[in-house]
C-alpha cells in the first residue's frame, strides 16, 4: 500500500483494528448459533459480546510466540472473557474465520468502489450532457476521422463504466461468502446451522461448498473484474492525455494556482494526474495474474494464497478507490477548449467530408473504385498542403467530379450537423 | 493455434472461410435494411444474396495489392454480383463488419465452450454421485487433516465450474454486440435501424455507443473469464496429479493399453494428462493481460488490439476447448482406488480424530490450552513413529486425558461415519 | 502462430520436419560417442548416418497409437536403419532428445533475432546520423520542453537496441545447453562423455546439472528477454504513432502507391505499422508470464512446461522476428518532415526557451523563487494565447526582468543552437 | 509494502529519509562539478555540504501546496542553507534527481540481494555436501523413476540460483546509471563532466543517452531479473512441500516448540513457510507486467512510470529479500529423513530398477521392442500389487527374459550404487 494512492476509508478496511472487530462478531455470532443449537451455554455466547475486548499489540506480541495468528487472537479475546471464553471457536477452524473475513472485507471494498463508480458515473453524465453537442473532430489512428462530439467521448465513457459496476457487482456477489464448516468443510465439528446464522448477519451468502477455505476462483473473478475497471481507467486517462497534448490542446486537467509543473520550465501545465492514473491502471491490472495463480491451491487447501492477498487485497482495491476518486476530480473540473476543437476540426480543409462526396458520387452512379480514385486525388493534394488547400475548392475544380454532381451538391456534403441527426439517439441508449 | 491442442468444430470458427462468410452476411443483411429504408435499390439487396460469393484465395490476392481486407473482400464480391455492388458497405467502415464478425465468432466460441462445461459438470456430476461416500483423507498444505469424502472433492469441482458457467453466459453477453455505425460511430451516413436489422438477423444486441469500433473492455472481461475458467481447470488437473502421485495413488488417469509412458522406464505411468492441463492453463491465462492492455485504443480507434485478437481470439478459445474436453474424458474415466483411499486413510495411527478428541476434552471441561498441549503431546508420538503407534491406545494411556474422558468416550471419537453426516446437505447445496 | 505475422526463415525452425531432422542428429551424434567408448557397435554408429530417415506422416501415425513422439520417432526411424536401431537412444531418456533439440531451435532463433537487432541497429543508425541536427521539439507529458533533434531520438532508440542485443546474447547462451544424463540426469546408464560429444558437434555448452529435464528458469530468462525487447518495440513505434498524429504530423510510415488507409475515408494515411507493433508487443509480452510459471516444475520433472513450449517457442520468436523486420521496415522508409518539426517548434511563442531566462536571471542574483514567477507569469500568458503572443516580446516588456537582464541579455536565451552543443557528445557516447 | 514480509535492511532503502539523503548528495555533487567549472561560486557548493539539511516532515508540507516533490525538496534544503541555495540544481531537472536517485536505491538493492543469494548459496552447498550420497527416489510426473540423491536435488538448487546471480549481477548494471542531463536530455544548460562527476561520486555509470529520464528498458529487465529468480524460490519451496506431504514425508521445515499448526488439529506440521514462499513469488513475478508496460514513455518522457515505481520498487526488492531469507532459512534447518527416503525408495517393489533390466536385454540381443514388452509386464504386475510383488522375482520367473540373462545378470541390475557413480562428476561441474 502506497500511502499517497490511498483514501482513509477504503485503507480503514484493511487494518488490523478493523479485521479483529470483524474476527471478533464472526466468532461471537458463531457462539450466539452455537448456544442455540444447545452446545455451547447460553451465558458463554452473551459473556462474549460482553466482555470480549482485544488489543493488536497484545494480538501481535502473541502471535510472534505462537506464530498463529487466529490462537493468538482468541488467546487475547480469553484474557478479557475469561473461562468462557473456550466456548468460542468450538468446531471451527481458522480459515472459518480468516476467510469469512476477507469477504466481509472485500465486500464493504466493493461497496466503496460502487459509489466511487456512481460519482464517477454522475460527474461524466453532467460532462456529456454538457458537452452533448460540441463538436471536435473524430480520430481513428490518431489521425482526422469525421467529425463527432465531445459529449459522445464521453457518453462512451459513461456507457463503458456503467457496464464495470453492473461487472463489479457481479464480482462482489462472487467473493460475499461465508464458510463456516470447520477443518475440511464437512461440518463434522460444527452445525451448518452456525454457518447461516453467521451469513445472515454480516449479510452474506452461504458458501455451498468448502473445503476448510472458500474456493479462490471467486477472488480470481473478482480481482480480474478490478483489472477491466483499471484498463477502462486507463482509457479515459489516455484520452484526456492526448487531447493536452500541446499540438492538440482541446482540454486540460485543471491546473490549480499553486501548482508547479516542471522545475526547470516555468510554462509547462502537464497531464500528470492522467499519467498517474496510466501507472496506476497497470498495477491493479498486475494483480490480476497473481489473484488467477492462487485458484489451483492443494487438495483441500494450502496457503500460498494468504501472503499473495496480504498484498493484492488492501493494494487493489485501494489504488482502484483513489485512482477512480482522481479520474472523478479530472473529469469533473476538466478544461474543455471547445473554440479550439473547432480549429482543428478545421485544419485539414475539409478532408473530413470526404466520405460524404465518395457517397454522394456513388449514388450518382460512378463506381466504388472510381469515385474512391477521384476522392482521394484531391483529398491527397489537401492532406500534402498541410490544410492550406480546400477540398471543397478542389472538388468544384475536378471535371470528373462535377461531371457527376453540380457544385451545390457538393457544398451540401460539407455539413456539420449532418454528423451530429443522431446524437439524441445514441445519448437515449446511453442516458436513458 | 497449436494443431495438437486444437478440437475441428471450434477452429473452423476462426477459418478465413468461416471469417468471410460472417462478413458477407452483415453486409448482405446491411444492404437488405438499407433497400427496405429506401436508400439502395431492393434488386440490389437481392442480387447480393442471389449472386454473391468469394474466395478466400482471390481475397488474399487482392489484399496483397490493397494492404486493407475489407476492401478486397468487397471487390471479390463485386466480381461475382456486378454492378449492383456498389450499393454493399454504403456508410459503413471497415470495423462495422470486422467487430460485428468477431462478436459472432465470439459467441458462437462461447456457445462451444458453454456446452464444453455443461459435458465436464455432467460427468463430474456422475463421479461425484458415484463416490458420495467414499472416504478418503481431507488434505490442507499436503498434510493428513480429516476424512471427507472423494465425492466431496468433486462437488467442491462441481459447483466451481458451475459458477464459471454463469461467468461465461454473463461474458458471452459482453462480447455479442453489434456495431453498424460508420467511421466513428455517429451513424453520419448510416441509420441506426440498419445496425438494428443486422443485430436482430445475427442474434445480437446493439451496442449502445461505439466509435469505429466495439469498446475493447467488453472482450477483456471475456477473456480474463477464459483466465479465471483455466485456473479452475489447473485446480481440478493439479488435484488429480497430487492422488496420483506414487505414494498416495489414489486415483490414476485411464492409461489406454498401447500407451507408452516413459521410452526409458516401462513400469511408469504418467498424469500426462493433467499435467498437460497444467500448461494449458498457463496459456489461456497468458492471454488475460494482452486483452487487458487492448482496452485503453486511442481515441475513436487505434488498431493496435487487431493482431491480439488475431492470436487470442482463436488461441484462448481453441485451447480452452480442448482443455475443457480433455479434462472431461479425465474425469469421466478416472481410475479411483477406494481401498488405497482407505489405507492412507488409516496410515496415520488415528491422527485425524485427534481434533473430535480436543473437542470432547474442552466439552468435558478442560480449559482450551490444557486440551490443546494434552492431545499434541500423544499426536506427536504417533507422528514421529510414522503411523507404528496408534493415537487410541496412547490416549487410553495418557492418565490427565482419562481423567476428563472414559475409554469409551475416547473411543466414540474414532468413528468415520460422524465426519460424513452433513455430506447429503452439501450435495443437496451443490446438485440441489 | 499467425501466418501473417510469420516469415519463413523463422518459421522453419519450428516445423516438424527441423525438429525431426534435429532429433536424428541427436541420436546419431550420441550413438557415434556409444560406440566412441565401446557401447555400441561402430557399424550400428555407422548405419544410422547412412541409412537413418523418417517421415513426418509416419512418425505421426505411429504416435497416434503409442501416444509418445520419441518412441514413434525412433520406431520410424528403425524401420529405415534395420536392426541395429537397436543401439540408438541407449541409456538415453526422451527429455535428453527434446530438450537438446529445443536448445537447439532457440539458440538457432536467438541467432535470427540477432540478426534482426543488427539489420534494425543498422538502419536506426543511417537515419539518425541523417538527422542528427534536425530540430524537432522534445516534449514531456506530450507538452512541448525543449529543442532536441530527431537524431537525438533516434540515437535513444539505437542505445536501447544495443542493449537488447547485449541481453539477447545472454539470453541466447542461457539456453544453448546440452543435456544426455538420463532418466533422471544421474547418468546411471550413460556416461557423460557422450553429452559432451554431442553439446561439441550442436554447438552448445553441457548442463551441468540436470533432472531428466534441462532447468526451466534458463528457459524462462530467454522468455523474459524477448518481452523487454518487445517492449521497447512498443516504445519506438509509439513514437511514431505520435509523430504521425494529425496535428504533429512531423513523420509518418511510408505509404505504398496502391495501399488503401480506409475503406470510407480516402484521404486518411495511418500509422498502422506501427499500431500494428504495438498489438504485436502485447503478445510476446504475454508470453513472459507462463514461461516463469514454467520453472517451478514438481521433482525431477513434471511434463506441464511442454504444452506451453509448443505455443511460445514458436510465438514468441516467430512474431519478435517479424516486428523487428517489420519495425527496420518503418524506419527505413520513415518519411520525416522537418520543415513541420520546425513549425511546431515555433508554435509555441518561444516558450521552449524560458528556462534559459530563468536560469539567467537566477545567475544575475534574483531569488529562485521570484526568477521562476517572473518567468511564469509570461509563460502563462503566451500558453494561454496559443502562441499569439510572444515570450520574448513579453519578457522584455516586464520592468522586473529588465531590472534583471538587459534586451539582448533575453534575446541571447532565444537561440536554438545552444540546445544542440552537446550532441556530437551524445552520438560519440552511443555510436563510438 | 507488507511489514510482515519486510527486513529493516532493504525496507531502509526505501524510507524518504533515505531517498531525500541521496538527493542531497546528488544535488551537493553536481553543485561541487558546478563550482569546479566556474559555473557557480565555490562557497556555495562548500554552503550547500556544511549547512545542507532537510526534514521529511517539512518537505510534505511544502509538497502539500506546490505538488512538486523536487521543488519542496529544494526549498527545505534552502531553508537551511540560505541564499546559496539559488545555485543548487542549476540547470538540472527533476529527473535528474529522481532516476539517478532510483538508480542508487536499486543498486544498493541488488547488493542485498546478491548477499541474500550468497547467504543462500553456502548454506544449499552445505547441505548438498551433507547430503550427497544420500539415496532418495527420483520422480517425474511425481512418479518414481529411478535413484538420485538428495544432494544431486540441492545441487540443481545450487546450479539454478549461481545463475539468478550472474543475472542479478548484469541486472544490477543495467540499472546503475546515473543521468543528469536536464529538460531533455541535451545537455542544453548543464555540462556533461556534471553528470559525470556524480555518476562516479555514486558509483555509477554515466547514462549515455537520457530523455529527460533513463530509459525503462533497463528498470524492465531488472524486474524481469527478479521475476525470474522468484520462479526459482517457487522451484525449491514446490520441491519442500511436496517432499513434506503426509504419504512422502522425506524432509520438513523445522517446527519449532512453540509453534502451533493448526488451531484445530493439534498433530499437524504444515510446510507454511514454503506454501508462503510459493505466494510471495507470484507476486514477485505479478511486478514483472507492469515494469515491462512502463518502457514505452510518450516521446522524451511521460511521468505513468513514476506511480508503478513507487509499488514495485519497494516491493519487489523488499519482498524478493524477505524471500530468500526465509528460504535460506528453511534449507539451513530443513530436517532430512533418509531413512524414510530409503523406505520409499524401496517400496516399488524394484520398478526403480527396471530401464537397466530393459538395457541389458537388449544389448544381450532382444529388440528393443521385445525387451520393452517383457520388461513392462512384469513391472505392470509389481505395480499393481502396489510394491507387494518384486520386480527382481517376476522377472526371474519370466522364461523369456531368463533365455536371454542369467538370474545373476539380472540381479546385478539391481543395485543401487550403479547409479550414483557419476555424483562426483555432477557435484565437481557445479561446485568446482
């Protein structure tokens, strides 16, 4: 965990106070399942609750002699409830715990990157509702395409994150699981009844079948659906990258009045929060092989996992939370230069009206190769002026062309709006 | 595509004829919506479903001149429909046809491999059955723990597939989405009701907002699932490796009778099989991170994700195919040996009653820690004599463990039966 | 392996008909040194290199029954030598034939990629000595920094490749092992000196220590290797991807008379190479992962690294080989612009030269802290005219600076040959 | 950063009090090279060592307003050394101080690293020499095959990790670059003999090309380095596990008295700590992908590296050297059994022997393909009988096998020592 990618609430989860408390309501809902069932008394389970306190340094100082950590937090929880205290625990095994944890923890984890994906999802709909038709040139290859709107980017964003909650809750229900079926999982030391009580009240599903621990393919699931919602981080931060670029410049991170950009050049206003999130995308996504290799454990359990999601628990799932919380801050105050996506969507002589006159000339009659052939003559002396020929001009002056349609035929091909008739439908599909 | 590794229905999906095929129903479907829309002629329409053809050579040819395949398809297929070609592919891009087309390869793999699952879980599901009661050792870190059953094992295999079942349906509807939305999605020269037609013809729903091309985090979300269903595979392979392994011998692969198992050592015989599933796994997972950096295109579109997909797309559904049915003939003619299950059960002196021993120690009233360090003394014993002793008879011994239990008690302890009496609530959790 | 992505040179290492070919050089070098010690018959050494053969389809058809290819191998080639094929493969075990001849095939694919990195070298080097003073921006963040040539680019790019060539060299010689030890690399029934004979005669260094199976973290290095020299494939050719941008536009992938950039828009030129490579990278780059997932194999060998060998033995080399062909391919023919690379350099009102003035008023005793706000002041105002306004203009009208610097104390900081004092220094340091 | 799998030494390397350390020895260097050109006042390079200080504390509070690490930096150390201080970092950039800083924390990194491997070494050459004629079954596909011993395995070890330091070691120097060559990497406003003057202060080689920043490639092949040496962890703590299963049980990690395996099955001994060795490898190699993604900078730099660095370049390092510390401590105490690797070498019942049966038939003049049949159904039997039957008594019962060897031909071929005659040899190539 890198503190400066971390945000208090979701790092919260991870620590040890947060993990014992939830430790301790596992064992102590355990008990209050057990009492009922009649094999543990009924004052043990409520002197539990009462009196059950724990220390992490207590915890630590008696793990480091036992090496274990769930003997030395019972051992702990002992020193406070006393002898009834052995009533807990009775029939489980560690992984009982340690593992009905982890879905507790990866649930509120999951429930926090749900509301980030929700605010990140408002601020992009406001974005593109607000931009729904500015227009800015279309790229494919980087190069001038035709001509789209800046809301339509952005609508693809929202549609695209709209799809990574609907995945992520997806994932979360795959990891919300409890088990609480002791050494191998065949509740041979424990009622399965425990394991329902403890589910209903931390608001998890039953594990169906477990094998001392609940089976890693739901991680894997859920930390390869963390490693899409980070490429599609990625997308967007690239996006806003390129558009900064100073040739290009059509929007710009906000760039607060303190900030610095570079020591040495005083003018320079860069796209770093965007090249964070970049290097952020591709940690979560490095996750993502670790968190697969953790599914083929040993028979019924070994534990090669435990160090690999000592890591990839608190690490994802926090750099997920603030790289999502940063692209909300740099799409909601993001500077939209929208005379100068005009500019450049002029900059190339009308070359993006191209298609339009291949079209037109088709459905006058001239053939696909020929009309290709006689389009693309003219587009290529603009494209070589570098924007300072016109190829509306140019087109008027093509005998072959004109031959086919009369100069306001032509004209009428280079149109603007004529790209945008559909906006309102796709932003339906989008927005609702 | 290693031919070794590689089953005919699912390569034919990603033949160049298969591929061609696809390709010219979206766009005699695309020509049929734009004739009812009035803006090609009907004949048109017809004339391309009545004459048009293509050959694959011819294609390769034409592409060889032209560099770009979409156009050397169309050509090829204007020389069988004449004239009336022209009206094929108008206000369409490049990408409407090639993203469309994989997303009917996509789902057709997907179609392929579901039914692959629903063959493994069936006959998992007959073992599982088969073996509800067989005993055998429950193993956590490769270590003795408690008897379950070997049906058990499979339920456990069972209800993992089950779930990456229902991953795949939900990836399968990521991936089947149509785009018919011209050079960067703004439908400028296309009616949306054209992409409409085609979708509904070829069995797929619109996607919503594209730009040239379908949102790559669609297909990163179907390939990490292929990753997370080969980790399942591994699991399974690895656990049958583990029971075949000479001293335990548990379970064996059919070893046919001409098969030869080592050039040097004629006595041996292999898990070549799942060993072999061992390193298809690591490949279908390789192929999750190419995906996952195929997200973040530039812009509208770059075509960097294109030769990715030209090898993952048949690699990682090919290969898992094949695993998938490889693992199936492993399980449905796997070799179980319930008597050598038996014995390693038996080969620890008693150990894997020793936590049902802690258990009626505490229930009887000895403290948690006094339980603890009275069975781990007579356990150790057996441990170091390799199974020689027996936990029982030093138990009986030991005179603070019979002062909390009688010979009986401890006797009781020593029962198989007692781990098995909630297997029927599992199976009923997992089969229903 | 994509035939598209394939050249033949390449190709062939990895047909059945060269790894056979290799197989039958193993056996027969190892039986000379049989016979050498007196193991074997010289004639039967003899026979088998006159009248040794084999035939694809045979061995196949043989392998169908026994399931074992070395078995079929050598069966086949029995049937050619007659009797005293009983004297091949003696002491011998499959994996010293397999892993040998992939030894082979990888030192010999190390040999062509090599080569490759020489041709690219080669070519990197005549183009940057070209424009080895042709000013172009440098940019960070994709915003303009300061003056630097396209030479100076090019020269980076050349150091990177020598260092990759360097790391091939070593990757190549980890790999180029010989191992004849044995069922288990005890040499129990063969003695050493005939692995020595035949690492001689296939030109590779002896394994001192093997399992059965050459060591796999030799194997996985080579692998490794590959995908950093991918990668910084991906780093020239993102390079060009950007310079190819529309507004950039200071170079661009030589576009072929006939070649077609888009089936709807004629006048487009993309950089499709080059978004090619980059795909291409992502795939060598995934085949990193299951190459160290291969090392940890179980005892002396378990056989789960051969599926993955057969996929990235020929991929990974196979498509490396072809990216630098295809990368020495763009930058040959790479069409520079530097009249363009000029005029974005200018765009920028001079901007590119405030550090200059920052350094030379903090030489004339201002503050660091107020050299910096005197200069950014002005910077901001130029930026925020799009390069209207001019730096120097500005800078000579702020009385604050003039306390500082004299008018052609500025003006001197406006010179674009102070940036390149240092190149002849640079290009000494990378080509000598 | 995990503590629990951290060591003070490398964790050190890490801190900001370290890292700003070096920067200030990088910017008091440069100062010096400044003040020997005359560039800048020889009291102020004297100033800047005598009176040079900084506090982390402070430097975050300036950071928090300007968001420039470098600049809050400097103007901490100004705040020490007063006016002065204008003449630090003339001309230098950023990167200068954070790559050539990098470089000194991955240098001093890799020397822990190869002490850790050192350390490693000795301690698997001891036990190797323990043990080297201490017979065990070799296995493949964990399969009996035929005799090694245990020293023959820790050799292997020994061989595969003297490479993983010969590659640390050109690792290391790939690394160690030191680059301070300003905005671009021209040299524009800093003279080269700066750069060298500090490189050779460091003890580092002079960069010869920079943009701004050190290339990535060489921070990519130092990860891949170390993902490659984690597979070779993974390799030897596999073998430990395996060897320590219940059925096996050859060796096992030392377990210590105080220690407890299992809160509920107090017999059991769990190799935890090379289950935890196989994790902490997976996430080694997870760093690999995104060290490989940051080669490919936009143009002279983009700053997406910078937010990976700050994971992986603690975290690998840290948990590489945690890793190997522990493994060296697992092999130094590992408890070795050779008598039960004598009892299971024993308990196939002389399959182990059977290749050398299958030689010595045919060179008594049998085919290879009759020997083979012969040998095999008799070993088929032995290992049905699961070790009951011997192999040595069906093959002395067999008529066809005795008409070609005597009983005494046949027992000779049982013998152990015949297969560790050439340990010497093996153990001479890899220790000398």
């Amino acid at each position: 965990m890198v503190p400066r990618y971390s945000r208090p609430e979701m790092a919260k989860i991870w620590e040890p106070e947060t993990r014992f408390r939830i430790w301790f309501e596992i064992e102590a809902h355990a008990t209050d399942a057990l009492a009922e069932l009649g094999v543990v008394p009924k004052e043990a389970a409520a002197a539990i609750w009462e009196k059950g306190a724990f220390e992490v340094e207590r915890i630590d100082e008696i793990e480091r002699e036992t090496k274990h950590d769930v003997i030395a937090f019972l051992t702990n929880v002992a020193e406070h409830v006393g002898p009834e205290a052995r009533f807990m625990h009775q029939g489980m095994t560690s992984s009982d715990v340690l593992d009905t944890c982890l879905a507790v923890q990866l649930a509120r984890a999951s429930d926090i990157l749900i509301a980030d994906l929700d605010a990140l999802l408002e601020v992009i709909k406001r974005r593109a509702l607000e931009h729904k038709l500015t227009p800015t040139i279309g790229r494919s290859h980087g190069i001038h395409a035709e001509p789209v709107t800046f809301g339509l980017k952005l609508a693809q964003a929202y549609a695209e994150f709209a799809r990574n909650r609907e995945r992520l809750i997806a994932a979360r229900a795959d990891v919300a699981t409890c088990a609480i079926s002791g050494a191998v999982g065949t509740f041979a030391n424990i009622d399965p009844r425990v394991e329902a009580h403890v589910a209903e009240k931390l608001g998890l599903a039953v594990e169906p079948v477990s094998t001392q621990v609940i089976p890693r393919d739901r991680h894997a699931m859920f930390f390869a659906t963390l490693g899409v919602i980070a490429s599609s981080i990625e997308r967007l931060a690239t996006e806003i990258r390129h558009l900064q670029r100073t040739e290009v410049l059509e929007a710009e991170e906000y760039f607060s009045p303190g900030q610095k950009g570079s020591s040495a050049m005083p003018h320079k206003r860069n796209p770093v929060l965007t090249e964070n999130l970049t290097g952020l995308a591709r940690m979560v996504r490095g996750y993502v092989t670790p968190a697969l290799e953790n599914v083929a454990l040993w028979h019924e359990r070994d534990i090669s996992h435990s160090s690999v999601e000592r890591y990839i628990g608190p690490d994802a799932t926090i750099t997920l939370d603030f790289a999502l919380a940063r692209l909300t801050g740099v799409i909601d105050k993001l500077v939209v230069y929208p005379a100068r996506m005009e500019k450049n969507l002029d900059r190339m002589g009308g070359l993006v009206h191209s298609q339009r006159v291949l079209l037109a000339l088709t459905q006058a009659g001239v053939s696909r190769e020929d009309a290709y052939a006689q389009v693309q003559r003219n587009a290529m002396k603009v494209w070589e002026s570098d924007g300072a020929l016109s190829l509306l001009d140019l087109l008027k002056a093509d005998t072959e062309v004109t031959a086919a349609l009369s100069p306001e035929e032509i004209e009428s091909r280079f149109d603007l709006d004529y790209h945008f008739k559909h906006v309102d439908t796709i932003f339906t599909r989008v927005f609702g």
